[in-house]
C-alpha cells in the first residue's frame, strides 16, 4: 500500500507529477473547486501521511492542524515564506 499524501499544488513539471502518482496515493486539495476543498481534507485527512506543496502555496496551521499522521512537508521550488513553520514542527 503507497503512502498517502496531500497535494497542495501542482509541481513545475508533468513529470514530478507524474512521479508522485507513481510512487504515493495522490489526494490533489489543488484541483477540488474552492467551496469543496474543506470537506475533501476532512474526507481524506485522517491518512495523509506526508505533504507535496510549492513555496507561494505553502501550508497553513489550520490544514496542519487537521492532520493528526502528518509526518513529512515537502516544498517544490523555492522558498518556504508560505508554509507555516510553527504549525509544522509539531510534528
């Protein structure tokens, strides 16, 4: 069974996606419309394990906070300005 993760937001290239598919069950918040995206990270959080996020997306404390197995962030890209740190080293 792949580990599951969350992604935020899509990467710069079709092949890092591509990639994560491979390798992770794939939750993409990115491509759910804005009123839906709350109750699809309820719906999957309780198994996200790990994160896929870009430096102007970032994570915040209420998406951390939602979920209990997180145990990785990943930022592709540059920066980590949008992620909040604080929230993160909870876990």
């Amino acid at each position: 069974m792949k580990p599951e993760i969350l992604v935020l937001a899509a990467g710069s290239s079709a092949q890092v996606m591509a990639r994560l598919d491979d390798e992770f069950t794939c939750h993409h918040l990115w491509q759910a419309a804005g009123p839906q995206q709350d109750s699809f990270l309820r719906q999957v959080a309780p198994d996200v394990r790990g994160v896929f996020t870009t430096g102007t997306v970032g994570i915040t404390a209420a998406q951390v906070a939602q979920l209990q197995a997180l145990e990785i962030v990943a930022v592709h890209g540059i920066g980590v300005d949008a992620v909040d740190l604080d929230a993160t080293r909870a876990y």
